[in-house]
C-alpha cells in the first residue's frame, strides 16, 4: 500500500491559510485581467470550432508524382470525360453531325493490345446540344491500362476519336450520308473547327467533394489534312483523412490533368492505316506517371492545441498579476504584523507628517527582515532559550504532557460544541494559571474584530477596486 502512495500522481500539498477560508491572495484587479483572459479564449475557441466544423480549416497536403509500371483507368462517371461539338460562328454554317445528311461521323476505336478491337459511332448516343447550336456528344464510361514494364503491348488498353467522312456501314436507322457535292461545299465554304472540352477533377476541400473543370481545345479540320492528336490523361490517387480524433481514410481516383500533342499528316496517310478519310484523329492514353495526393484534416487534438497556443500568450499577462497580488499580500502581512505592536500604526501610517512617513518607512523594512523565514527560527530559538532559562528544562519538558480535556471530569456539557467554543471568546479569563480550560484555546489568538479591521484597512490601501465595494458597504 505504501508503494501505491508513493506513485500517486494527485498528492497535494499543504498549503496554510492567509485568513479564513483564503489559501492564496486574490484582488479585484486579478478578477477582471481573467474575465479578460477567459472571454477571449473562449471567443476564439468558439470561433476555430466553427471554422473546424465548416471545413474552412486548411488542411495538410501532400502532392508527390509517382512512375507506375503498369496502370489502369476504369473512368464511370456521370459527367463526360470528354465532349466534341461544332463551332458554327456563322449561320449559314452547317453541323457536320446532322444524322441526315451527315457530313462528318464521329467514331471510337477500342485498342487492346495495340489492335482494334470495337468500333461504335458517336451518333447513336442521346443527342444533346452545344452552346453554338450543334449537336454535342462525349463519353462517360471507358477503361485505359498502360504497361511500360518491357517492350510489349500486353495488357494495354487505349480509345481512339476519329472524325471520318461519312461511311454508310456505321449509320442506323434513319441516318443518311450528304451528297458528295455537300461535303465539298462544307470544307470550300468556310473555315471549320471542331470545339473539344475535357472535364477533369479537382477536391474541393472545403464541401469534401470532388469538382469538375473544364478545359477547353479547338481543332481545325481541313479537306486534305489530317489532324493527329495524343492525349495522354494523368490520373491521381487520392487519400483523405477526415476523421474526428482518429484517421478514417477515404481512397479516391480521380483524372487531374491532360497533356495533349498534336501533330498532322495527309489525308492519304491515314487512309492506307484505317481504310477511310479521317480528318481529326485523337488517342487517349494514360500516362505512366501519375500523382499521389495526401490530404488530412486537422483532429481534434490539433485544434484544441491552437486554441492553447493562444490562451498562453494571453497568459502572459498572469505573471503582471502575480506581481500585483505578490506585493499585495505582502503588504497586508506588513500591516498586521506592525499592528500586533503599535496600535496607532494606521494612524501613524495614514498621517502626512514627513517624520512619520519615515519612521513607517523604517518598520516596515524591519518588518519584512523580520518575515524572513530564517528569522521566524532564529526567534523562535530565543523563546525556547529564554523559557528555559527562566524556568528550566523540566519545565519545558513537562509542558509535552500538558492538554486540554474538551469534556471535563464531573461536568456536563449540554451545550453543543461550536455554541460552547464560540461562548469561550466572550468570557473573562481570570481561572487559576495552572489549569486549563476550553477557552484556553483562544488565549493568544486575534480577536475577529480587529483581525477583520485589519484586513479592511489593507484592502483600502493597496487594492482600490476592492476598497471602493467596501466604502460602499460601509455607507
């Protein structure tokens, strides 16, 4: 058990009164500097939790690029990776993409391995329209993979965009092809650009959610050169970490960016490849270096330790304070030491005469040589010396057996205690010396009264806040 006692980590110490039911010295001043201290701090803790809460609070990222051997895509997205239109900036411009007389049919091309594999039209999705007035379409669900581990095609998956002069064979339904004539009109009559906007994403870290920009290309196409471009998409993983004291991470993959090169050949060139006039070719592909994005939310215990960081420089103020009680407290033992021997020491002291300021002067630096505590055991060696001089060391020693009996023989104590001890203060003390009685035991103690004027009189002259509560108590 005494192993247990010696490893408690919440033993107090003794700490003496300074008055009754007062362990440490407090002033008005003290009270409003901490008023201060804890409305601020709490203000700014109410105000970091909310910030908190909103996730208006920046969070730690990391951003580092990484080279993977071998990689996949599996975009299934609502919103379209990528969308194609026309841009007719004139009226009499007409869309190329018009299922009946089609001018310009937008294939794709699947290639695994480094062959086709599928071909599908663009024209049979839901038609939706561009800002310009022409049919837009795009693409919401593919897979990419890339191997750059040797010299192999293996396990390699890549999309192809081309724009081909219109072919029969890919049309359904009620789709038809414009007249030759019509085609050559529309490449001699204007100047023709196909609009291209890839939707890439971004964390937004504020709604915890993942948001979609868009970039925008255009591309001309001309009657006897082929445009060739290669997009290669780079795709980041994300790891997020927002949990409350402890890491709850989420695993996101998201497309965040776009490099794109572009180059043209003739006509003829693409058609010995394909078999077609293709006049816009795109292939998207995956770039082998991707991105590794690390974000963590700042927890509990960091905001809380901010909100310390903070309490502690307003802290600061406490040792002004400490100061002022300090030399409050002192002063106040001053006075009632110098008041157990001069009883018109607060006459004295209040007195505007120069001789007596000094001789106050005087006491009370003698007074606080004689707080000292070496000094309280020198004085105390004295009065054991002098009582032992004066009546022996058998005396001294008896004084160890000597007490005094809360219930004497042959009395009667009806009374309650505290009635009776409270009783003894008023009595005249005129017993015999050599026995001892209950109200012995305020012998030598202050009378309450004085005590009290005492402590009043200190408040007046070294806190004035307090002072003016008390003169308005007294009026």
């Amino acid at each position: 058990m005494n192993f247990l006692s010696l490893i408690d980590l919440f033993g107090v110490e003794l700490r003496q009164q300074i008055s009754l039911n007062v362990k440490s010295q407090k002033s008005k001043l003290g009270g409003i500097i901490s008023l201060f201290i804890l409305a601020a701090s709490l203000g700014y803790l109410a105000y970091i939790m909310n910030e908190w809460i909103s996730f208006r609070l920046l969070p730690k990222s990391t951003n580092t690029m990484k080279a993977n051997l071998a990689s996949e895509l599996q975009y299934d997205e609502d919103q379209k990776l990528f969308e194609f239109f026309y841009w007719k900036y004139q009226d009499q411009q007409i869309d190329p993409f018009n299922q009946q007389n089609n001018i310009l049919t937008p294939l794709g091309i699947n290639f695994e391995n480094g062959f086709p594999s599928a071909i599908f039209s663009f024209l049979s999705q839901n038609e939706s329209i561009s800002y310009y007035g022409t049919k837009k379409f795009g693409l919401n669900q593919f897979t990419l993979s890339q191997n750059s581990n040797g010299s192999s095609l293996e396990n390699v998956r890549e999309l192809m965009l081309v724009l081909v002069r219109c072919e029969k064979k890919y049309l359904t339904g009620n789709q038809s092809c414009a007249s030759e004539e019509e085609i050559d009109n529309f490449f001699d009559s204007a100047v023709n650009f196909i609009a291209f906007q890839i939707h890439l994403q971004q964390f937004n870290s504020e709604t915890q959610e993942f948001e979609f920009i868009k970039k925008s290309y255009y591309f001309s196409i001309d009657k006897v050169i082929s445009s060739q471009s290669q997009v290669f998409l780079k795709q980041t993983q994300a790891y997020i970490d927002n949990g409350v004291l402890l890491g709850s991470i989420e695993q996101e993959t998201f497309v965040q960016d776009a490099n794109i090169l572009t180059t043209s050949a003739s006509i003829n060139f693409w058609q010995k490849i394909l078999g077609m006039d293709t006049y816009l070719n795109m292939i998207f592909r995956l770039d082998p270096v991707s991105q590794e994005l690390k974000i963590v939310y700042p927890k509990l215990g960091e905001v809380l330790a901010q909100v310390g960081s903070i309490a502690n420089i307003l802290l600061l103020l406490r040792y002004v304070i400490l100061y002022y009680n300090e030399k409050l407290l002192e002063y106040n033992f001053i006075d009632q030491v110098l008041s157990f021997y001069f009883t018109d020491y607060q006459q004295i002291k209040n007195s505007k005469v120069n001789y007596d300021k000094k001789a106050c002067a005087v006491l009370v630096e003698q007074a606080q040589k004689r707080l000292v505590y070496i000094n309280i055991i020198y004085e105390l060696s004295r009065i054991q010396l002098f009582l032992q001089y004066h009546f022996g060391r058998k005396k001294l020693q008896e004084s160890h057996s000597m007490g005094i009996l809360l219930k004497p023989p042959n009395k009667n104590l009806n009374q309650d205690l505290e009635q009776a001890l409270a009783q003894c203060q008023e009595e005249n003390l005129d017993d015999e010396n050599q026995t001892f009685h209950i109200k012995d035991f305020f012998l030598l103690s202050q009378p309450k009264n004085k005590q009290k004027q005492v402590e009043e009189q200190s408040v007046r002259q070294y806190d004035p806040i307090a002072a003016q509560q008390i003169n308005s108590q007294i009026k």
